[in-house]
C-alpha cells in the first residue's frame, strides 16, 4: 500500500510539475509605435509667443504655436507662467515646459505616433524638428536625425507572437 501511494504521489507531482512547465500567464501591456524627439532651448515668454515649432517624419510635417497660460491670477507675484504646444498636422503629441528654478529654458518633446501602423516604420527615416519665427531662416531649434527603430515585446515574445510587438526609436 505504502509501495502504490508513493507510486500515485510521484506520477501526479510529475503531472502538476509538467503541466506548469508548459502553461504561460502573459499580461496585456500596451505599447506604442512611432518615434520621440527630445531637446531644450533658451526663451523668453515674449518670444515664445512668436515661435512655432515643425515636427517632420520624412515628408510629413506638423506645426503649431507655443502657448503660454498665467500660472496664477492677476496682481498675485508667482512663478513663469506654464507653457504647451498644439500641432496641427498628423496626430503627434507635443509636450513644452519649464523648470521653476530655470525661467528661460524650455523642454520640448514631440511624440510621432505612427498613425499608419507600424509597418510604414522602415530605419533610415528622417526625422526633423525645428523651432524659428515664422518666415525666419534662423532657427532656435533646428534638428534633423535618422531612426533606427527596435522591436519591443511588451508582454514577452511568446505571449505578443510574431505580430505583437511595436517598433520604436528614440531620436537623440
């Protein structure tokens, strides 16, 4: 009897044990596709509001104004006012802002999304991004930058499959 019970508690401890060898428990993280370009520059909230920013992926551009909004009421002494940016073109995010402790410096980061879906993605895409008054040759930020991308499995190879996964390149 003792013989059998030992026998039937190895054959089902082998049973769990190769059962939870060959299951997986995958997540369902996301992740996107595109491009992102970061970079800093010296202005005023006066020229701020004259510059506009030119966001390009190859042939497709995006532009929009700085905008600058009061971080308090009126008559109330605080710090610079906050500042964004809106592109009009495809769907790409802009982001602007300032650091408190640096009133004149502002960081600009421009998210291209890939609307078309990753495949449209191929390495060797230029990418650009400029900031200048309008019709002015001279630029506060003129950048101009080749991606290579690489592929992310958010949830792991196995769990995403051979079409899961989101390219993506970070221009420095």
């Amino acid at each position: 009897m003792r013989y059998s019970l030992a026998l039937l508690t190895l054959g089902f401890a082998a049973l769990l044990a190769q059962f939870h060898c060959t299951s997986k428990s995958c997540t369902e993280m996301g992740c996107g596709s595109g491009a992102r370009m970061q970079t800093e520059f010296t202005a005023s909230d006066a020229d701020l509001t004259d510059l506009i920013v030119t966001a390009c992926r190859n042939d497709v551009c995006a532009s929009g104004p700085f905008v600058t909004t009061p971080s308090c009421p009126t008559n109330v002494v605080c710090g610079p006012p906050s500042i964004s940016c809106s592109l009009t073109g495809p769907p790409w995010i802009c982001v602007a802002g300032r650091e408190p402790a640096h009133a004149f410096d502002v960081s600009l980061d421009i998210s291209f999304d890939d609307e078309k879906g990753k495949a449209s993605l191929k390495d060797g895409d230029v990418y650009t991004l400029r900031v200048a008054k309008p019709g002015s040759s001279t630029a506060v930020v003129d950048l101009r930058k080749t991606a290579t991308y690489t592929n992310t499995f958010p949830n792991g190879e196995d769990c995403d499959g051979p079409d899961g996964y989101c390219r993506s390149a970070v221009l420095h």
